[in-house]
C-alpha cells in the first residue's frame, strides 16, 4: 500500500468523505450568503437551495470515486413496490401527524416570530408554482432525502460502528443538519425540520434502506404545502 493512502473501507476513508460532502455545502452556503442572494437582491429568508444541491453532487462524487454509485445509498428502484408503497403511506401519516399535532405544540413553546414569508410571491402565481414544484421533488425529495438520509446518515453510523446506538445517533445528526439547513426560516422552522429529519430518518433505517418513498413522500409533502400557497 502506498504511503498516505486511505483503505477505502476504514474509519478514516469515512471521515474524509463526510468532511468533502460537509465542505460542498459550506462552500454553496457562504457563496448563496455572501455572493449570490446580495448579487440578486434576494432576501435573507429565501431557501439557500445551493447547499443541498451541492451536497448531493459531493456526494454522488464521493460514492462514484468508491465505485460503489449512488445504488448504494438507497437510490435504486424497491426490492418490493407494495412494501414501497406501504412504507410511503406509513411515513406520509408520520408527517401528517407531526405536522398536525406536534408542531402546534412545538409553536406554543418557541412562540415563532411572524415575518414575511418569501413564498408569498406564489399565491396565485402559476410559473412560480410550477418552478417550486419542480424544486420540491429535485431538491426536497431527491437532492436532500440522498444527501441527508442516504450519505449523511449511512456515514455517522460507519463512523460509530454501526451497532444500534450508532445508528440511532445518526438519525439524530442527519436530523439536526437538516433542520440546519431551515434556520433561513427562524427557530421553529429549524425544530420542525428536525423533526422531519428525524421522523424520515427512522424510516429509511426500519424500512430497507430504500430512499424511493422517502423521496415521493417528500417530494409530495413540498408540492401540497405549495400548493396549498398557491390556492389561498
């Protein structure tokens, strides 16, 4: 073995490639904060969508370099569709539940500062409805379930040694980047996603390790919440 390579399944071949993917989105958040939303006149509560789309494509590098492609992750048509299926509806209630009843509490704790949303611009818009529809399931449902999920998640756990309080420990750090990557949206946004990183998160762990419904429940979860934008 040549001096200073890395065994592509040790410790230390994870650790790197946590930090490469961690980098991309640092990178994508300080050029989105810094140089392109002031550039474009964008406000500071705009969605910083460049950093889940740079992680992804970190990622997608990073799995490629390993050979092991993006498969590996949970990006790979289901084993078993009804199970698939199964598993969307199971995890759609989850949310629906956390949504309707866990996030109201949440709300009457945090007490949320009410501001502006930058959404408010698709009330009633069809091109930005249709563009955000696009965004949901491209960067929502595909981009972050793989980053978030699928890399993010897999890699802690290989990092603590995947036994259960690894994986458990993973859920909870996927889950708290995540709800990082809302701060955009003040405290509770970043709670809320917390949350539904952590709700995703089981999922993925409990159910095959199969990223397709999390990223249709996703990629559905975005476009209602649009929608319900755009009709009012």
């Amino acid at each position: 073995m040549p001096t200073g390579s890395i065994p592509p399944d040790s410790p230390r071949a994870d650790a790197r490639d946590l930090a490469t993917v961690l980098a991309a989105v640092a990178a994508a958040w300080i050029l989105s904060r810094w140089v392109i939303y002031p550039a474009l006149s964008i406000p500071d509560n705009a969605p910083l969508i460049l950093r889940p789309i740079c992680g992804f494509l970190a990622a997608w590098w990073v799995v490629g370099r390993r050979g092991t492609g993006l498969r590996s992750l949970g990006l790979r048509v289901p084993d078993s569709w009804p199970r698939a299926v199964l598993v969307g509806v199971a995890l759609y209630a989850a949310d629906y539940a956390v949504g309707t009843w866990v996030a109201p509490w949440l709300a009457s704790i945090v007490h949320p500062v009410q501001r502006p949303s930058f959404f408010a611009y698709v009330r009633g818009n069809e091109g930005a409805f249709a563009l955000w529809v696009a965004v949901s399931w491209l960067v929502g449902g595909l981009s972050e379930e793989t980053l978030f999920r699928g890399f993010l998640l897999t890699k802690v756990e290989a990092l603590l040694g995947k036994n259960a309080a690894a994986v458990a420990a993973a859920i909870i750090a996927q889950a708290i980047l995540f709800g990082a990557l809302h701060l955009y949206g003040g405290t509770f946004a970043f709670l809320y996603a917390t949350l539904f990183g952590i709700t995703h998160g089981i999922f993925y762990a409990i159910s095959g390790r199969n990223l397709v419904p999390l990223i249709v429940v996703h990629g559905t979860w975005d476009t209602v919440a649009f929608y319900n934008t755009f009709a009012s």
